[in-house]
C-alpha cells in the first residue's frame, strides 16, 4: 500500500506513474478523491488534538477551582462537550483514513524508470534460450498437479480466497525444498543470516506486503531489523 505522503509529496510522481501504466483516465477521480481525504484527515487530527489540549487545560482549571472549594460546574459540562466532541471527530478521522486506505489499496506500484509504458500487453522480453513446446496437446501446469494430487485448488480458495493453492504430498515437500535452497543459496554465496520470525503477525504488517507462508526468513548480516 502507498504510504499516505504519496498524495501530497509524490503526486506529480503518482499521476505520471499511473498515466505510464495507461490507467490516469480511470483512476484519476481515486487520486483526487485521495487528495481531498488526506487534507481532510489532516485538518481532523489538528482538530482533535486542539480540543484534547482544551480538555487538558479545562480539567487543570476544575482540579484548580476544586482545591479553592470554588464552583466548576460550567468548566465541568465544559469538558464532557468536549469529550463527546473528541468521540465524534475521532469516529469521523477512522472512517476518513479507512476510506483513503482502501483508495491507496487500489492504486498499483509506480513502475521502474525502465519499464515500458502500458499494461502487461507491452512488456518486452529482455531473454530467451531454447525452442518453445508446440501447445498442441500441452496442459497447463495446474491441471497436471491436480491430477498428481500434490495440489488442491478447491481447498486454497476455500482456505483463503481466489488465487491461492493447497500443495499435498510431493507438492509440500517440493515447496519446502525449495525454500531449503533458497535458504541455503542466500546464506552460504550471498552473506545472508538465517533468523526465524514469528509467524502469527497483525494485519497492519501483512498489509500490501502480500503473504508468507513459511517462518524462515534472510536478512543481510550487516542489517538491522
């Protein structure tokens, strides 16, 4: 997900990216609407931290007038209006910022300088080797593996939704022997560290980022996380 400085920092940036993808036409009206939101969830979080401020400084006064034996009734209804106004405008702020994440959300990543302009249909091919199979009498990979019975299509859309896959069998152990390589490879040529994370994480940090489906992650040995 974009991060929300994109919209006033980068917008210019954002816009020429999207009109190089040949999608400015359609997602213009977002990237305004996203403009708009963000000033919008600006000024509400000045607005709420000005009346918690108010709030402070009105119960400093009723703790004042209290030690004095003094009268605080008006400061007191005072402070719960602006109780139950901070409610309101910070109810208001956590729909505007859930709406601009879901604008964020749908806007694609900003191509590479290099890139070529349009949508997939423009790709160039940087490599080839060897001679393609002729498709007469090819299947496709996946109705292969299905009839293998090392994947399951059915239960990883049940499981997680559309575009997602069960591997069984030799199809598991395959997964995970690839991931040993990759491992291994990183670790041993490429000055890697293998660590082991946990593998329950919040939704705020699988946001955008896609899914992991295993715990053994590398790091650069002269990164820090």
């Amino acid at each position: 997900m974009h991060d929300f400085r994109v919209l006033r920092d980068q917008l210019d940036v954002l816009r020429s990216a999207m009109r190089r993808r040949g999608k400015l036409d359609t997602l213009s009206a977002s990237i305004d609407r996203g403009v708009a939101l963000d000033l919008e969830r600006r000024a509400m979080i000045r607005a709420v931290e000005e009346r918690k401020a108010a709030r402070n400084a009105n119960s400093q006064e009723v703790a004042r007038r209290k030690r004095n034996k003094e009268d605080a009734d008006a400061l007191r209804a005072g402070g719960r209006a602006l109780g139950e106004e901070i409610s309101r405008l910070e109810a208001e702020l956590a729909q505007t910022e859930a709406t601009l994440k879901d604008i964020l959300l749908d806007l694609p990543n900003l191509p590479l300088d290099e890139v070529p302009d349009g949508d997939e249909t423009n790709n160039r091919v940087e490599k080839t080797w060897g001679e393609p199979r002729a498709a007469d009498g090819c299947k496709p990979h996946w109705e292969i593996a299905e009839a293998l019975g090392i994947l399951d299509l059915v239960r990883g859309v049940k499981l997680a939704g559309s575009g997602f896959v069960v591997m069984r069998g030799a199809g598991a152990r395959l997964t995970r022997a690839l991931m040993n390589y990759f491992i291994d490879v990183h670790t041993r040529e490429h000055g890697y560290e293998e660590v082991w994370v946990p593998s329950v994480v919040n939704r705020a940090s699988m946001t955008g980022t896609g899914t992991v489906s295993y715990t053994h992650l590398t790091l650069p040995t002269n990164r820090e996380v």
